[in-house]
C-alpha cells in the first residue's frame, strides 16, 4: 500500500511518572517534544513510536500511564502507530484485547510492513530479533535498570539526564552486582537440566552495553535478507543513524538527544534532531559495525 504523507518516526522516550527516575521529566523534555508533535500537525505527518515509549522498568505502569495520559490524548488524535519496546513489553500480551479502553492503545501494534516508494520498509523496536529480550522475561537488563534507579531516587534525579552519567557508567556498576549472579548460578546449576544463562552482558541492552550494537546488527541483516524486505527501522540503541543504506535508527530522547527520522512519500529518509525549538536535518551518520559480521549474515 502507498503512502502520501511524511511519516515521522521517534522511539525511546522512556517516559516515567515524574518522578526522579524519569529521564523524560528533566532538561525540558516533555515542552520539547510538544513542539516536535506540533510541528508533526504543521506538516500533516503520520507519526510512528517504535517503542520505549513508556519506561516500566523504572516505575508502576499505572502511574506512568495515569502521569502520561495528556500525550495518550494527543496521539490519539494524531492517529500515532505505537510499536512495544521492551521497556514497556509488559502492554504486549494485551494488544489487540479490547482491555485497555485508552483509544491510543487501540493503534498499539508489534513489527509491521508498509510499502513506500518502491521499497518494502520493516518498522519494529529492535529487541524483537535478540534472544534474551524477545520472551518478555525479565533479565539483567531490567535488574540494572531498577539498581539504577534506586540510586537516582537517593539522588533526587536520573542519571542520563544532561551533565549525568553516562551508559558505559552504568554497565559498569552493574558489573558491580555480578557476583550474585555467579554465586547463584552456581548454586542452580547443579540441579538445572536447561543450560542457564551466565554471561550479565548477554541480556543487556544495547544502550546499556554499546559493544553489543555490532552483534545485533548482524541479526537485523539476516532478518531482512531471511525476510526479504528492503529497509529496517527501528530504536533501541539510543544511537541515531544509518548503515548501508537499508538500516535507520530513530536515536531516543535521552539526556542530550532528541531524534526523529523524516521518511517521504518517496521512501526517501533523513535523519533529525530536535533543537532549540525547531528541526535539524542530519547528513548520514554511519553506524560503526565490523564488516565480517555482516558477510556471516550473507552480506
């Protein structure tokens, strides 16, 4: 099916419940990415969120939804598509239910294909393709997440907001926790007929361990070549870009970074930022993978 509108695509938000766990309350986020959404109205765009949207590995999801429900208004209106990531995974079991009455929900989708221009494009979060994120179980990732935020409510705001710390900070502090792992698998293993997990950084997210980035590019290559679609779209490394010219990332708006993709009618991409009140078209920014792992996917 063709499209005739600019399609503007976001992802990783992690919108929180106000409190200081929540990257989205601090640096202006919420009044910025108001005028982003207006400026989406101005141009008429559709408006995809591929996922992060909500952040429940930080906080009660009903506080999130209940502190957010002025953006669910607004993209329900807007008639936003919303893809799950896996910071708010615990909403995919009930899409398509009927059990969340919000109309936002109602668009709430997994992966989907549209066909723009000429080319096949493949919308998803991104974990969807990675073994240790994709069953919805809670893992590492999440166990980081909550440690993390303990110590951002002893210090009154998040750690990724602007002048705070960074990822590789906090996967080295995770790192810190490992030796329960350990002690536990130890434990477990003698009695376990499933081989378990050891290794944390397996089960982390890109954007807590950006050394896995490479890794989960070569899955996403072998997706689209096992699937035959042209261009992937997705979040979930918090790094904006492109590679190859069959592979865009939408960035997050954590901390500094405010993202957004721009796609034409033509399937045309250009990747922006959102700043000081207006949008920032991007020359392309490669993202840095090593080659022999894309020729393993057939490349």
């Amino acid at each position: 099916m063709g499209n005739e509108r600019r399609i503007f695509v976001v992802s990783d938000l992690h919108m929180g419940d106000g409190g200081p766990r929540d990257n989205f309350a601090v640096d202006h986020k919420a009044e910025q990415f108001s005028r982003f959404l207006d400026h989406v109205e101005k141009e008429e765009g559709e408006l995809f969120i591929l996922g992060d949207l909500f952040d429940f590995w930080q906080a009660n999801v009903g506080r999130v939804i209940v502190r957010r429900m002025n953006f669910l208004d607004r993209f329900a209106r807007m008639g936003a598509v919303f893809v799950v990531g896996n910071h708010d995974s615990d909403l995919e079991d009930l899409i398509g239910t009927g059990l969340l009455a919000h109309p936002f929900f109602e668009r709430m989708s997994r992966p989907f294909e549209r066909t723009i221009g000429s080319k096949r494009f493949k919308f998803l979060h991104g974990h969807e393709l990675e073994p240790f994120h994709r069953d919805g179980r809670p893992r590492w990732g999440r166990v980081l997440a909550i440690l993390c935020g303990m110590i951002e409510d002893c210090k009154g705001s998040p750690l990724l907001s602007a002048g705070g710390l960074s990822e590789k900070t906090l996967l080295g502090m995770g790192r810190s926790f490992m030796w329960m792992w350990n002690n536990s698998v130890h434990w477990l293993a003698k009695n376990q007929k499933q081989p378990l997990q050891q290794r944390m950084t397996d089960s982390l997210t890109p954007a807590q361990d950006p050394s896995r980035e490479t890794g989960i590019l070569a899955l996403y290559q072998r997706d689209r070549l096992e699937n035959g679609y042209d261009v992937l779209v997705a979040g979930h490394t918090h790094q904006a870009g492109v590679f190859n010219g069959w592979y865009y990332n939408s960035g997050c708006w954590v901390g500094l970074r405010n993202n957004f993709l721009r796609i034409e009618p033509d399937g045309t991409i250009q990747l922006g930022a959102w700043k000081n009140g207006r949008p920032v078209l991007q020359g392309r920014k490669k993202v840095q993978a090593l080659v022999s792992d894309l020729r393993k996917c057939g490349s």
